[in-house]
C-alpha cells in the first residue's frame, strides 16, 4: 500500500508530518513543479517525496488536501479512479444550494468516479493537526464518514498507525454533514478538538 497527499499548504504538510513522525513513506504533489516545495518536503522528513501530479495519483490512497473548488482540477490527472481510495480534506463554504443539498463529499466523490472515498482528517485546523496526536492518556479523535464500509475500516486502521484515535461517522449523506460547512455555519464537530482515553 503506497499513499500520496495532493496539496502541500498548511494542512498537506501537517498530515505529511504525521506520516514522517511513524515513518510512513508517502508523496506529495500540487500542480507545481516538485522542485519548488522540494526544501520544505525535505524539512518534514526523509519520508516525504516531491512529486508530478500525474506521478502522485498512482498511489493507492491519495489524501486530497487542496481547496474544494480545486477538486475538479486533481480529478483530471486520471482517467480512471478505479482500485482507488481518496481521503477528502477538504473544506468549503460554497452554499449548500450551490450543490443541491449534496454532501460536498458526493460532489467530490462523482469527480473521482470509480475511487472509493472517504471523508476524514478535515475537522482539525492544521496547528492542531500537525501534532502528535498520542496525548497523555490517550489519542487525538478523527473523524471518518464514508458510503463504503471497507474503504472506511481501512482508513481506519491508518489512521490508528498515525497516532489517531478515529471514530466512523457513518455514510456521508449521515456523519459527513457533520464535519463539513454549511453555507456560513460549520458543521457541529469542525474544529472539535476531542481526546479518546486509553
């Protein structure tokens, strides 16, 4: 299993920092040239490879870390998701009439036709983000909500890798409504910082 996060801002270079601190290989890419954030991969870890785009999205899971409305863009890389697993981080304030009352995850999820998606990792703002999760007495929560149990319990079991404690939400039309703006009012557990005991 090989991972890839699409977009290297601030919450990109905190999950790559989550990665680094188990020593979990995993690329990184924007559209840019790999060369121009190559300093800052290299100041994460020896863990962190710049790459393409199109090199990136042929990892198993890609976490997708860019601003939603550039999802469309990512989506192109390929022109088959299928065998796919997308972590989708992203976070908008589009209004929810804009996508037919969809979970913005759906929206995301018919970009990435044939990948299986998950929804996580996107309630924490990046300074929280990038710490260690493993607190005293126990591990910082992610939350997950997916369509797709199997993809959902695999993201999961990284999740614990990493440090976290995750908590399923359930499907997206359910839990993902939780953890995602509506309009101008966040979602009742964005920004929720919540420690699971040992």
């Amino acid at each position: 299993m090989n991972y890839a996060i699409i977009g290297f801002g601030k919450i990109g270079q905190a999950l790559a920092k989550a990665f680094a601190r188990n020593g979990i290989e995993v690329s990184v890419a924007t559209t840019r040239d790999p060369e121009s954030f190559a300093s800052d991969a290299a100041a994460i870890g020896p863990q962190i490879t710049p790459k393409t785009l199109a090199e990136a999205v042929r990892a198993d899971v890609i976490f997708l870390a860019v601003r939603f409305e550039a999802h469309p863009d990512v989506a192109k890389a390929l022109s088959s998701w299928r065998g796919k697993t997308i972590v989708d981080v992203t976070n908008t304030r589009v209004p929810p009439e804009e996508l037919n009352g969809q979970p913005y995850s759906k929206v995301v999820a018919r970009s990435f036709a044939g990948a299986r998606l998950v929804k996580g990792f996107n309630h924490l703002g990046a300074s929280v983000l990038e710490r260690n999760p493993v607190t005293p007495g126990g591990r910082r929560v992610v939350f997950l909500a997916s369509d797709d149990e199997d993809a959902s319990n695999a993201i999961g079991m990284l999740a614990e890798r990493l440090g976290f404690a995750p908590i399923k939400l359930g499907g997206l039309s359910e839990g993902g409504l939780l953890v995602q703006a509506r309009g101008s009012e966040w979602g009742r557990l964005i920004f929720k910082d919540l420690v699971r005991l040992d």
